[in-house]
C-alpha cells in the first residue's frame, strides 16, 4: 500500500475508533483526541483531573478499541518498583527465574502516579523512554506498542510525590479533563444507571498500530514549520533572546529540545489524522497546549497574579 493510501485508510480507522469510543465516553473529545494523537505518534500522555471524570474508564475503553494489551497499576505509597516491573524467584529447581510485572503490556494504566515515592516512579523511566527494562542486570524489551498514560489528581496534595520535572518531560501530552456540560452530564447518568452493557469492539492489531507510527515517521516536513516550532519553544526559554518580557516575568524554566521533538511528530500525526500529507503551522499550533503545558515552569509572581499556562502559551503565539 502506497504512503497516500495508507494515510486515508488511517483517516477512516481513527474515525471509526472515535465512534467506539464514544459508545462509553460521552463528550471529552478534546481528550479523545490528544489521547490518539500521543498513541499514533508512539508518545505517552499524562491526564490530570478531579476523580469522577472516567480518566480510568476512558484509557480502557481505547484500549479495548485499540485491541490491545491493558494493565491497570494503581499507583499507592507502599508500591515497590518490583510490582511493576517484575521480580526473580526460585523456582523448584533451585534456579532464578524471571516473573514479568504489569509493565510487560502495550498500554500501562499507571493511576495516581503522583501517590507513589519517587524510587517507584523512577521504575517507569527507563521503560518509557527505552521501551526495555533491566532487571538484576538483565536487559528485557518490552512488547510494541507501548504506551504509558497516567492518570494525576491535581486537588489533593497530602501524601502525594509531585512528578520530577525528567519524568514530566517523558510525556508527549499533559491533557486537562474538566467536567462535562450540563447536556453531557445528563446523558452520563442516563447511559451509566441502566442494565444496559455496552461492547467495545477491537479495530486494529498492534501490527497495524506500529505501521501507522513508522508511516507518521516517513510524513515530510517543511524547513518552516520545523523553524518555527523550535522558534515556540525557545520563546519559552526566560534566558533566550527571542524571549518576550511577558515570558521573563512569569517563567522560571521553558521547555527542552524534546517539546520541539514533540511539536513536530505531533503536527505530522495532527495532519495525518485530517487526511493531509504534510503538516503546517497550524497544525503545530493544534498540539503546542498539550505539549508544552507540563514543559514550563511559573514563577511565584505568575501564581499570585493567576496566570496559567495555557494563558502564557497562548502568547506565544
């Protein structure tokens, strides 16, 4: 199949995936969709949102849709990083051998990641960058695709482990869930208090899911817009002269080279998505919020004065 053909046979897959989707997940489809972006571009997404906002009911309904592998690790304070990835024991015949964790899936739910001490967070760095993991120095790869998205409840902050900023920067998308509509609301609570089940039905293998990466990966780029997304991230940057003085007053840190990495692999699936074969600027500006959102870091006075992010991104542009 030529790259255009499998680019509109992209098009119509992700529209079907979205219509099983929304079978179980009413509205949300902001969500939705930065969720699918991060999955087409092989990158990770974090969800940050009140509890009740079906974060946990929405990642295993894509993956149920997805057709593939799904493991849930509720993340608690006593969790040990043996219980993700794995452990050896003596077998009977005396000799060690290897238990896989719940890491060994394509799609790891890691819910309320902030809730678990730094030494077990740091357990999903290497498999999420790497897609491999060591253990008593063996070295063992994790099956593809692999996806972690986690889940992060911003209210409470009692007995929680703010993410480090290295593990922040791992995620493609940080992706705010706020509450539904009223409409949604209603429609929410007539489709969950009836006896009524709902089947989620596989539309793709995992093979088909990495063809569609790799294709992403082959999508030519313009020198332009990679210009400026770079140019949208250094901006970020209070020390860098294409800063603004809005951005030196209220940042402390900007975003890394991975943001523009980020930026661009996102705009090239953006476009893809919309059945267009090569992205642009506006396809760059449809993905910077949920890249950058987690990538930069306000200062005291942005608090005080109520500045978001979202607020300083869209200055950037």
């Amino acid at each position: 199949m030529s790259d255009v053909a499998a680019i509109q046979n992209l098009v119509e897959k992700q529209k079907a995936l979205k219509a099983e989707i929304s079978k179980i997940i009413v509205g949300q489809d902001d969500v939705v969709n930065q969720i699918v972006l991060s999955i087409f571009s092989g990158g990770h997404a974090l969800l940050v949102g009140v509890p009740g906002l079906a974060k946990t009911l929405m990642v295993n309904t894509i993956s149920q849709a997805l057709g593939l592998d799904f493991k849930r690790i509720q993340f608690t304070p006593d969790l040990m990083p043996s219980d993700i990835l794995g452990s050896e024991i003596l077998d009977e015949s005396r000799s060690f051998k290897f238990l896989k964790g719940p890491i060994f899936s394509n799609i790891i739910l890691a819910d309320e990641i902030n809730r678990t001490p730094p030494k077990t967070q740091a357990a999903l760095l290497e498999a999420m960058q790497e897609k491999a993991v060591t253990i008593a120095g063996q070295h063992y790869k994790l099956d593809l695709p692999f996806f972690v998205l986690a889940t992060q409840n911003p209210i409470e902050q009692e007995g929680t482990y703010p993410l480090p900023e290295a593990q922040l920067d791992r995620f493609m998308f940080a992706v705010k869930l706020d509450y539904p509509s009223f409409a949604e609301e209603v429609q929410v609570v007539k489709s969950t208090t009836t006896d009524y089940n709902v089947t989620v039905n596989p539309l793709f293998t995992a093979q088909e899911i990495i063809d569609f990466q790799h294709l992403i990966r082959r999508i030519p780029v313009a020198d332009n817009v990679i210009e400026y997304a770079v140019t949208l991230v250094s901006k970020t940057r209070p020390d860098n002269p294409l800063a603004t003085d809005f951005i030196k007053n209220y940042l402390d840190w900007g975003a890394g080279p991975r943001a523009s990495q980020n930026l661009i692999l996102a705009a090239k699936t953006n476009a893809a998505l919309n059945g267009k074969y090569s992205p642009d600027i506006e396809d760059v500006k449809a993905v910077a919020t949920g890249i950058l959102r987690h990538r930069i870091i306000k200062n005291y006075k942005a608090d005080a004065e109520g500045i978001s992010e979202e607020m300083i991104i869209q200055k950037l542009f």
